[in-house]
C-alpha cells in the first residue's frame, strides 16, 4: 500500500505540496477491502514531520522523516489548520 505525505489545504490535491511518500508491505489481508492500517504524524522539536503506518494484523511498518524546508507552512498557518480542523471536523473529507 502506497502512502503520499501532502502538505496544505487545497481541496484540489494538486494544488497542495508533495512532502514524501513510502510504501507499506506485507499487509494481512482482514475483510474484503479493509486493512486495518494505523497511520501516525509527529512532528518533533526540530520541525522533522515523522509518518508511520502500521499494519494491525501483521505488524508490519514502514515510516517516513521528512525534513523542513523553504516553502512548508509556517508554526502560525499549522496551528491555524489545527484550529479550524477542531471547529469543523464534519469538513475534513479524505478521498
């Protein structure tokens, strides 16, 4: 299974930035079209955005570290994102 880390908040996924991406193998097959995949993002004090996916059956997992540069969103517009994602949670639409 592919993972693709994006930055930004354009419905238009183009339109938002490519951070990375990774690829997790030997997912347990579980019900028909369902994996149950834990994905984790932390970002640590140096601003290195960490991304994790776990496969729950198998425990296999694969991550990321995606480094900060020029062109990311500043602490302020993250923190604004944060916000506006806890007032309207019913918005957030992941394709």
């Amino acid at each position: 299974m592919d993972f693709v880390v994006y930055e930004g908040d354009e419905k238009e996924l183009t339109k938002n930035k490519k951070l990375g991406s990774f690829t997790l193998l030997n997912i347990r097959p579980g019900r028909p079209g369902i994996p149950k995949i834990e994905i984790i993002f932390k970002v640590d004090e140096n601003a290195i955005l960490n991304v994790s996916a776990v496969d729950k059956r198998s425990g296999s997992s694969e991550s990321v570290a995606i480094v900060s540069d020029k062109g990311r969103l500043t602490d302020e517009e993250i923190i604004q994102m944060s916000r506006e994602i806890q007032i309207y949670p019913d918005e957030i639409v992941i394709d």
